[in-house]
C-alpha cells in the first residue's frame, strides 16, 4: 500500500556536453543527499567548485575528461527533496538501490557515457522506482554542462518533454500526467491543450490521482468538457481516496468540495 506521505523526489543527472533526464519523486534521509559521484563533491569542498547541482550541492570538474569528440557522459546522479526542505524520511540508499544507472568514474577515466543504452537504463529504473510504491509523484530535471568553451545550461524542458515521452509510450500513467502538464504550459513542446488534456484524461482514467485533479477542473470549468459539476466534485473525492496524490493537487481538491459545501 503506497505511504500517504506528501514526497517529491527526483534523480537529477549531470550529463557532460548533453544532458539527459533522470528520475523521478519519493517519500521524504537527510537534506540533500550526496550525489552519486562524489568525486565532484570531494574536490568542491577542497574549493575549486565551479558548479551546483539542481539540489544546491557544490561540485568541482571532473578529475579528467576523455578525448576531444567523445560522446557526452553522465557526469552526476543526485536524488533531491526539494518539496520536503532539503529532507526525506527514506535513507538514500534505498533509493539508490533501486537505481542501476551509474556515473563516470573519471580518476579511473571510466566514463559512462549517455547513448541509447543509458536511456533504456534511465527508463527502467524511473519503473522501478514508481513500482516501489513509495512515490507520491515522479520528475525530471535536466542540466547540462560543457567545458573549456562552454557554460553551464539551465534545465531543459525539451529533453525532460522527450524523455517523459518515452515513459508515456510505456503506458506509465504518471509520466502521461507530467507530459500533459508540458503540452498545458508549452514547457519543452509546442502548447497544446488539446493533446494536453488527452493526456491528462488517459492517465486519469488509469487510476492517476493528480491528473483526476486536472480533469475535474475541466469539468468544474467546461474547459474541454460539457461542464459538469456533480462529475468534477466526483473526481475530486476519488482523487483525494488515492494514494500518490500530491501537496497542491491535494489543496485544489479540497478546497474545490469545500466551495461546493
């Protein structure tokens, strides 16, 4: 039975010269967990930081690079908890044990590098994760960085879009519910709310409590449905029964039916 805790959770991987996604949202170890590769950390903490992580962690470059034109290779694994304040209630590694994506060990100059393969191993382990049931929610964050030349990037959208794509084809209900949230906002694709709300319909049909959330709403506000009140307040109940639903759908919800009263 999934744990009615609040947790927002995901895996943030730092891909050198093309960032790639990671996971994914878990029940609140302690603040922000080291990440994976803790070369990086090592040496920022001796002072020669040139980056953060999406968690805040300071990280140093890596202690060596592979040759000129090589593919890009994942460089850092971090799970964050941002939502909870930095804090979880699971210890860390037992998340990481779920996780079979690795980094690169660059004083061995052992490089994993990001192809087809590390994406397969990305997916898995993002159902892996989801199939625990300790997940309330699941997101991607997506960094990159390129050096000598270049600069730190922010988060890509377009590639947390394409890679939510790949778990949506999988028929994952909570990654339908993130992509129809990106074609809503036109966050790493063109805004469409058509496909947006289709998304969103399918995974709520799933059983997916926040996309149950954004669905009433449609029919609170006959917004891409023939409005329907008594329907919208039904889905709100039923969403709010469910486990895995999260801090602000829980708060639209209730305060929905409380007006409703």
């Amino acid at each position: 039975m999934r744990k009615q805790i609040p947790v927002v959770v995901f895996l943030w991987v730092f891909v050198l010269a093309a960032a790639r996604p990671a996971l994914a949202q878990i029940p609140s170890a302690p603040a922000a967990a080291p990440p994976a590769n803790t070369e990086a950390a090592a040496a920022a903490q001796a002072g020669q930081t040139i980056a953060k992580t999406a968690c805040g962690t300071a990280v140093a470059a890596p202690f060596a690079l592979p040759p000129p034109g090589s593919p890009p290779f994942v460089w850092i694994l971090q799970p964050c908890f941002n939502s909870q304040g930095g804090f979880s209630t699971i210890e860390n590694e037992t998340y990481m044990y779920y996780i079979q994506l690795r980094t690169s060990q660059t004083r061995q100059n052992q490089f994993v590098w990001y192809d087809a393969t590390t994406e397969q191993t990305m997916l898995a382990d993002f159902k892996r994760l989801w199939a625990t049931n300790f997940l309330d929610d699941l997101s991607i964050e997506v960094t990159d960085h390129t050096f000598e030349n270049g600069t730190v990037g922010a988060a890509n959208p377009v590639l947390a879009a394409e890679w939510y794509g790949k778990a949506a084809d999988q028929n994952l209900p909570i990654a339908e519910y993130n992509l129809g949230r990106l074609y809503l906002s036109g966050r790493g694709v063109f805004k469409d709310k058509a496909k947006a709300q289709a998304l969103l319909q399918k995974a709520a049909d799933a059983g997916e409590p926040n996309a149950m959330v954004y669905v009433a709403a449609m029919y609170e506000k006959g917004d891409g449905k023939a409005r329907d009140r008594d329907q919208a307040m039904r889905l709100y109940r039923d969403a709010l029964a469910r486990p895995g639903i999260n801090e602000r759908n829980r708060d639209t919800a209730t305060r929905a039916l409380a007006t409703a009263r």
